[in-house]
C-alpha cells in the first residue's frame, strides 16, 4: 500500500509541475498534492498525516530545487492538523473536508511564509496573505469539493 | 516506560528533528551550493516525462479551445491584417534608426553590446515550479548542451531570467518575477538607474526601486538591463513602468512594471551561451543589482 501511496504523490507532484500551469485562476494555482494529501491524512490520522505529508513536501523540495526541507515542513504540518480531525468529523461528506482543506491550506501557507521570513525572503504581506494564501487556499478547498467524493469511493474500496 | 516520559522523549525528539531541517534549509539556499547528484539524477529522469506531458496538455488545451477560437478568428484576422500594415511600417523606421545608430556608434568609437553579438541556443519549457511562492522554471537543456549557471535567458519580448541550477540534461531558471530575482536596470528614455525586484505577485507585475528622485518617472517608459555589475547584458527589455510614487524616505522613486514577457505563456527561450566572445560569470551568487 505504501508503494501505492507513494506512486500516487509522485503523479501529482509531476502533474503539479507540469499540467497545472494552464489552470492558473487569478494567478494561483490549485495544490493537488497537498489536497490528496489531506484527504488520505484526514482519513488515516495524525500518524500516517505526518509521514506521508513529510514525503509529499519532500517530493516538492526536489521538484522546486533548493531549500530542502521547506514544503518537507509545512506539509508534514498539514498533514497532522488534517489526521487530528479524523475522530472530530464525518468523513463522506465533500462539503466538510473542503473547509477543512481551505483552513489547513490557510494554516500551511502561513508557516510557509514565516520560514520564508526565516530564510530571508520577504514577500509583501498583500501579495503573500492576500493573494498567494487566501486565493490559493479558497482554489484548494473548490478543487477539494470537487475530487473529495471520487477519492473517498476509491478509498473505501481500498480500506472496506 | 511511564506515559509522561514517553510522550517528553517524543517531543525531545521532534524538536530535534525540526532544528535539523531548519539548518538543512538554510544551507540549502540557491546561492550556497549547486545541484545534488540525487536531484540532478531525478531531473534527468524525469525530464522525457515531463515535456511529453506538457506536450499533451497544450494538445488537450488546443483541442478544447478550437470552437472559441474559430468564432475569434475573423475579428482577430482583420485586427491582424491592420496590425501588420503598421508594423511594416514602424519596421522600415526602426531599420533606418538602427543604420543611424551604427552610424553614430563608428563614429563615437563607442563600444556597446547588441542582440547581434549573443551566440546561444534554444530551449523548451518542460515544467513549472510547483508552487505559487517561487517562480521557476524547468528547461530541457544542461551542461551537456552547454548551459551554465548565471547565464542569461531570453525571449524576443524580453528578459526571462536566469539559470541558476543546472543538470546533465535539464537547467532550472529563475524568473525575473520570482521574489528572489533582482536586477540592475535603467528607464530607457531617462537612464535613470533602479533595481527591478520580482514580487512573487499573481499579476506578474514587478517592482523598480531607488530610482532617484531628480529625474521624473512616468507610466508608459521602457525598462532595460542596465548591464552595471550585472550578469545580465545591457540593453536587454525588461518591461514597461505603469505607476511610480515616491518611497517613503522621498528620497527615491519606486515603480510597478509590466513585464513584456508573458510568463504564463512560455514555450521556448534562448538562453545566452556566449556574449561577444566571452561567457558569462559562472558564480553562485544572488544578482544585487549593484
């Protein structure tokens, strides 16, 4: 199953650096890797959260080039805050785990921007908070709504 | 083992864990080092892939907008029609300006560097930084090719940036758009100097600042590379200023531009192998703009 898993955030992240671009809304575009991956946490708990949020940000420190550790962190982040709401919440309903995907994204993307701070990187907070983490994060949770009940059929065959 | 000790050894050691990451990302930072052989092997390996998907999603994308594109096309056609007729015309103008140039410049003695003195080659886009904070990207063309670190990439409409990782096969390319990117220029028509910064902002407009303050700025004036202690060569178009107000210190003009290049639109570049007989600055270094 683990090679499984592993496959799938390999896809995506190689669909990330390349498809993605031509789907661009007001400039950003939709993080599926970080969707899928918070669909499985959120089914599979804090444990497997935080594993596999750690190899998904991994996969996206070799395809950004530099910075090793980055996407590694806040991934890992999202990753556990999304399998703590496992026990909390129903899990087929799309409309749940788009909000929960929108405030994980959100949260994400502000640790993102404090360790960009740390690595001395200053993006303006208009164009960070704004623009990059609020369009970005509301894109998520829609293409969340939108995947959420595929994903879930798939899995519940996979997990009866 | 007791609960509370358990759960101290596991906090113990996830503290660790991130003090090592932090360390590992700042010493993994773009000026520091080049590319690791593990990343530089996943590169090549993934590079086929990668441009025969962006090869089928632009066929994908063709396919999908054909009727939108068909109901398009007539307007477009006459609009282009007329365009061309311009154009012709501003080409027989621009041509008797640059022979006056040459001209003049024999005269002055006066040595500059044109398009004409790049020697380079040519490249495809193959994939995208998978972000929204960083704009990077990936080109299908290494060191086997010839390509270096710091050389400089171009469109015809303009800068696009510079390499700043290489591998056997492919070389990632930091956009003048990207927040780290910053670059010595000049407002053409006043050669006021400023350093164009990327912004990382999704309307792909970037920022000149300290642009003195004695010398108006107005919308509408060109920005170029200056060429001052740069990697880039001079001259090369950077965008067009849209608004200018004073910095806070009033002592300085800063200024939103409008990049010619339309980044979301990239398919192929040139990249600058060789710049009048000799080649680029092979350092590691972030471009100051000094």
């Amino acid at each position: 199953m683990r090679i499984t898993v592993f496959g799938i955030l390999v896809l995506a992240t190689f669909i990330q650096v390349t498809a993605l671009e031509s789907v661009r809304l007001f400039g950003v575009k939709p993080d599926l890797v970080l969707i899928l991956l918070i669909f499985y946490a959120f089914l599979r708990g804090t444990r497997e959260g935080s594993f596999w949020g750690f190899v998904a940000g991994f996969l996206k420190d070799v395809a950004t080039g530099g910075y090793f550790g980055l996407n590694a962190l806040d991934h890992l982040a999202a990753g556990y805050l999304a399998g703590l709401m496992q026990t909390v919440l129903y899990k087929d309903n799309p409309f749940v785990v788009a909000t929960i995907t929108l405030l994980i994204c959100l949260f994400q993307g502000l640790i993102h921007y404090l360790l960009l701070f740390y690595l001395g990187i200053f993006i303006s907070p208009g164009v960070g908070l704004g623009k990059i983490i609020f369009c970005g994060s509301v894109y998520n949770g829609a293409v969340a709504l939108l995947l959420y009940r595929w994903f879930f059929r798939t899995y519940t065959r996979v997990y009866p | 083992m007791p609960r509370s000790r358990r759960s101290g050894k596991r906090v113990f050691f996830f503290i660790i864990f991130m003090l090592a990451f932090l360390l590992l990302m700042k010493s993994t930072d773009l000026k520091k080092i080049g590319m690791s052989p593990l990343e530089g092997a996943l590169r090549d390996v993934f590079a086929p892939l990668q441009k025969f998907s962006v090869t089928a999603t632009r066929w994908l994308e063709g396919k999908l907008s054909l009727p939108i594109a068909l109901i398009n096309a007539t307007r477009q056609n006459k609009q282009l029609t007329r365009e061309v007729a311009e154009l012709k015309g501003r080409l027989v103008e621009l041509e008797e300006c640059r022979l006056e140039n040459e001209r003049l410049k024999k005269l002055l003695d006066f040595q500059t560097r044109l398009p004409g003195d790049f020697k380079g080659t040519s490249a495809a886009v193959i994939g995208r930084d998978p972000g929204n904070w960083f704009q990077t990207i990936t080109l299908n063309k290494g060191f086997r090719q010839g390509v270096q670190v710091n050389m400089t990439v171009l469109v015809p409409e303009g800068l696009v940036g510079r390499v700043v990782k290489v591998s056997a096969n492919t070389a990632q390319v930091m956009l003048i758009t990207d927040p780290r990117s910053a670059i010595s220029s000049l407002v053409q028509e006043t050669r006021s100097p400023g350093i164009v910064e990327g912004t990382s902002d999704t309307s792909g407009r970037l920022r000149m600042i300290h642009i003195p303050y004695d010398i108006f700025v107005r919308r509408g004036q060109t920005v170029v590379t200056s060429g001052l202690g740069s990697l880039f060569p001079k001259g090369v178009a950077v965008g067009q200023i849209m608004d200018a107000k004073k910095d806070p210190t009033g002592l300085f003009y800063n200024a939103t531009v409008q990049p010619f290049v339309d980044f979301n639109r990239l398919e192929e570049v040139f990249i600058i192998t060789e710049l009048a007989g000799e080649l680029p600055e092979k350092t590691g270094d972030r471009e100051s703009g000094s």
